[in-house]
C-alpha cells in the first residue's frame, strides 16, 4: 500500500490535485470535506451538526472525522493505498491515523504540503463561491475563519510529520499542471525507494 496526505490550506488545491493523482497513481480519495459535505446532502444527523460548525469555518469533532476515516479505511480493503485530502487536521487526528494504518502495516509515506499565499487563498474561495453552492465559500468572514483555524490547529499537523522527515513542501501557484508535475515528482521519489 501507498498512502498519501494531500495537505494544504482553504483553495490550495487539494480537491483540484486529488483528482488527477488518484487517476495516475490507482489511490482511493478520502476527503473528509466531501465525506461531511455528502453527510450534509443526505440530512443525516451528523450532516446536520456538522453543518453548523463549517458553516462557521471552524472544525468539526476530531471524533467524528476520525470515525468517518476509519470506517472508509475498512469499506476500501482492496485499495492500492489512499490520498488523504482535508484529514488530518489536527495533531489527535494525525496520530488516529497513525494507528490505523498501523494496524495495516501500510504508514504515510509522504505529506505533500502546498504552499499557497493568503491573498491567493481568498481570491480563489471568494471566487469558487460564486458557483459552488458551498455556504462556506459565500462570504469574507468565514472564508478568513477558515484560514485563522487552519494556523491555529492544523499547521501543527506539518511539525508532527516533520519529525518523522515526511513533509514535501511544493508551490500551489502557478498552472495546475506544473503544480500537477511538482507533486508527482515527490511521490515518484518515495516510490523508488
Ligand atoms: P474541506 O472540504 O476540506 O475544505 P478546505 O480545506 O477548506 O479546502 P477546499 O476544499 O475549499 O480547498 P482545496 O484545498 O480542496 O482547493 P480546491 O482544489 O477546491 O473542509 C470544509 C470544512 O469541513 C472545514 O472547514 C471543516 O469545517 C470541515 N472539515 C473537513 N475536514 C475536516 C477534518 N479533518 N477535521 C475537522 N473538520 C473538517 O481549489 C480551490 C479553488 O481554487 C477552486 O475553485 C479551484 O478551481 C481553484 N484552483 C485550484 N488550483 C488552482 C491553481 N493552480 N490556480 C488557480 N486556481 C486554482
Ligand atoms: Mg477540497
């Protein structure tokens, strides 16, 4: 198995980069975001409290993100290996997984961290939400929650794989194909070794 976290503030391109990685590698995409969002579509009670909090731009439970992952992890028992995209966003978050995939003998072998600027960050959300239909995207206040909790709680999960010299930092901007290059490059590394 060869597993990958996709990492990255609000609109640094991890929807956008997940979709083409999964196509060249055979991985199996886990978006937390898109696991809460189809919660949401659905009505579910999870659906309808998690709502409340995104809608917010703050993050949901680690329980039930990390509940969400590992009920994926085991509904997918063949896949090759999966790119993680939104998950993890906490330091408890990342050591869960950890252990999960422990119990798989199959560990990350790389965080790939996309470097965006906070200016480009807000342009592209503000501009996404004009048809996205994300009630997250819509407005300025909550598009900047979103970032503020990203340094608050999620950059630490960077230093928790740092330790482990798993961290790729490549730059977000520019065309999605050079950036495309950019991360396949750092995956075809690890893959070699
Ligand atoms: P989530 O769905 O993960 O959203 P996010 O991290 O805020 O990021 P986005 O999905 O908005 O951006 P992205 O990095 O995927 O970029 P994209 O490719 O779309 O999370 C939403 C909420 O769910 C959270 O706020 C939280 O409440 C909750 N949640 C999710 N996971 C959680 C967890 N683990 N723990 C707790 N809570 C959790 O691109 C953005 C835009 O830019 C697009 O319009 C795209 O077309 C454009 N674009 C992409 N690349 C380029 C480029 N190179 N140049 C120009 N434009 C570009
Ligand atoms: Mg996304």
């Amino acid at each position: 198995m060869f597993n990958i976290i996709l990492f990255g503030p609000p609109g640094s391109g991890k929807g956008t980069q997940s979709e083409k990685l999964i196509q060249k590698y055979g991985l199996k995409h886990l978006s937390t975001g898109d696991l809460l969002r189809s919660e949401i579509a659905n009505q579910t009670a999870l659906g309808l409290e998690a709502k409340k909090v995104m809608d917010k731009g703050e993050l949901v439970p680690d329980e039930v993100v990390i509940g969400m992952i590992s009920s994926a992890i085991d509904a997918n028992v063949d896949a090759k290996g999966f790119l993680f995209d939104g998950f993890p966003r906490t330091a408890a978050q990342a050591e869960a997984l950890d252990k999960l995939l422990a119990l798989k003998n199959a560990p990350i072998a790389v965080m790939l961290a996309l470097e965006v600027s906070e200016e480009e960050l807000i342009t592209r959300l503000m501009k996404r939400g004009e048809t996205s239909g994300r009630s997250d995207d819509t407005n300025m206040e909550t598009i900047k929650a979103r970032i503020a909790e990203y340094h608050k709680k999620t950059t630490a999960v960077a230093d928790y794989y740092q330790q482990f010299e798993k961290v790729a930092s490549v730059k977000g901007e520019g065309s999605i194909e050079n950036i495309f290059g950019a991360l396949c490059n750092e995956i075809d590394l690890r893959k070699e070794q």
